[in-house]
C-alpha cells in the first residue's frame, strides 16, 4: 500500500507532467507557425521548449518510478537517473544560450543579424543537446556508486542508491548550475546597463534606436524572469543535496525533500506561463491557436494564425536594420 505522502506526490508529478506538456508543446506550435518567432533568439526558445517537452514526457515519468523503489539492475537504475539528469540540465544549458543570445543583439545591433544567423542559432542548439548529454551520462562512465553495490543482483533503485553525491554537489551543482547562474548575472547585468546606456544618450535624438533598445528591454526582463524563476525552482533541491553531503547527521523530513523535487519540476511547466503574460507575439499566436484549431471560431481560415504576424515580424526587422 502506497502510503497518503507518496500519492500526494505522484499525483502532483502527474499534474507537473500534464502542464508541461501541454504548455510548452504550444509554444513549440506557436514557433512553427509564426513567422516572427522564427529569429535566432526564438529558436533556442524553441530548444527550451523542447528540453522541457522531454522533462514532461520522459524525467517525470521515470521519477514517479524511481520513487517507487523498483527493483532493477544497477545500471539500468543508474542510466534511468542519468537521464533526469541529462533532460534537466539541458534546460540551465539552453538558458545560458539565450543569454548569450541577447548580450550579443545588445552589444552589437548593426552586426547581430549576419553574425546570428537561424542556421548559426541551430547549430547552438544541436551543441547544446549534445553538451547535456555528455554531461548528463558522466556517472555512465564510471562517476557512481557501483564499488559500494553488488551489482550481479537486482537492487531496489533510488538516486542515492546508485548516483554518487560528489558528482550530484561538486559537478551538478557547483559546476553545471552555479557557473552557469553566474555567467548569466553576468551577461544580463551587462545587457540591462548597456541598454540603459544606450537609452539615455539616445534620448530625444533618435526614435528608431530608442524603440529598439525599448523592446530589447521588454525582452531582457522576460528573459530575466525566466531565469529568476528556474534559479528559485532549482537551488532548493541541490541545497539540500549539499547538505547531506556535507552533514552526515542532518535530517531532511522526506515531506519536504518531495516538495523540491516537484519544484525544480514544475519550473518546466512555467515558462509558457511567463510568455504568454510578458512577450505579446507568444500571447497572440497562442490566442490565435486556441481559436482556429480548438474553439473552433476561425475554421474557415486557419492561415490567419500565419498572415496576423507576418507584418509585425516585417516591421520588426525594419526597425532593427
């Protein structure tokens, strides 16, 4: 018999899953289908979406499993929690690009489209997958606790069982979640200070350039949110990891050990939340989907969820050149 925490939980995780699906499914749709959101930026927006796609479909899942305590091979328990790791890495992964992304289309507007060009940011993409795969399979290659098992039987299969916890604090954390939150404070501070710059020597003199800077404002700040609300999702649960690590004697009631493992989760179900309130081309398709293919209001012209965006995406390059 399950007992009432552990229903709880798995019941919230299919929640969590369900969410993240559906949303970010849509804005990999609202991508495809709109010719503004087709630039450079909003393909490693897209790359997220579909990092977060796999965490729905394929992490959670395997989670909810994992915390059954089933009883399998060692390595086919390891590769399992390897694959949480990899699915959520690629998300820290992808939003590093992303700022990447917009530190160079602030620090230089007038070369920012030859040099980021769409088959340049696909190529950022593809080496991003393959970077949290490579980090995520380190335990695969030797970085686990099989000396500490015997391996020739069945085990009953948690993360602590089979993951080791200097790679899960010294590496995961320190290495692939701290640097990477750091680079991007970095980026951004440095974004927003060079866009208040240029707003202020452009005041009054030039409208285009003060417009675009303005939008390139609105952008960073979503952008920020989004990294605000993954570094409060996901600093938690590596917390706590440090700490029984680092303490062998500390308790971690298992209510709450839960609870950050649905929040690092649920941050993947947020981010179509956070473009749909905060950047109006995602608002507008997602409007425009739900209308033509779900309510059902605009069947007999569903190529106006193409044709409403194509002028905004045409005046968007004009003001950018």
């Amino acid at each position: 018999m399950l007992e009432p925490l552990m229903i709880t939980y798995i019941f919230a995780e299919v929640l969590i899953s369900v969410a993240t699906l559906v949303g970010n499914l849509l804005v990999v749709w609202a991508v495809k289908v709109n010719p503004g959101l087709q630039a450079a930026t909003f393909y490693l927006i897209f790359s997220l979406a579909m990092a977060d796609v796999a965490v729905g479909a394929v992490a959670i899942p395997i989670a909810i499993l994992i915390s059954l305590r089933i009883r399998m091979s060692f390595h086919g328990c390891l590769f399992c929690c390897c694959l949480i790791c990899m699915l959520t890495q690629g998300s820290i992964i992808f939003l590093t690009g992303i700022a990447v992304d917009r530190y160079l289309r602030v620090k230089m507007p007038v070369r920012y489209r030859t040099t980021v060009t769409k088959r340049r940011a696909m190529m950022a993409a593809v080496f991003c997958c393959l970077l949290s795969i490579i980090l995520g399979l380190i335990p695969m290659m030797g970085w686990h606790n099989q000396q500490k098992k015997n391996i020739s039987e069945t085990i009953e299969c948690t993360f602590t069982t089979v993951m080791s916890m200097e790679y899960i604090v010294y590496f995961n954390f320190f290495v692939v979640i701290l640097l990477p939150l750091l680079i991007m404070l970095c980026l951004y501070t440095s974004v927003f200070f060079t866009i208040k710059q240029q707003l202020t020597s452009t005041l009054g003199k030039c409208f285009s350039s003060k417009k675009y800077y303005q939008k390139e404002l609105k952008l960073a700040k979503s952008l920020v949110l989004i990294l605000l609300l993954f570094t409060v999702c996901w600093i938690p649960l590596p917390i706590i990891n440090a700490v029984s690590l680092f303490c062998n004697v500390c308790y971690m009631p298992p209510a709450a050990l839960y609870l950050f493992i649905l929040l690092s989760h649920a941050n993947s179900a947020m981010n179509p939340i956070v473009y749909a309130l905060r950047i109006k081309k995602f608002r507008v398709t997602f409007w425009k989907i739900w209308q033509c293919y779900v309510s059902g209001v605009e069947n007999t012209d569903q190529s106006q969820v193409h044709g409403s965006t194509v002028q905004s995406f045409t005046a968007e390059r004009s003001e950018s050149t």
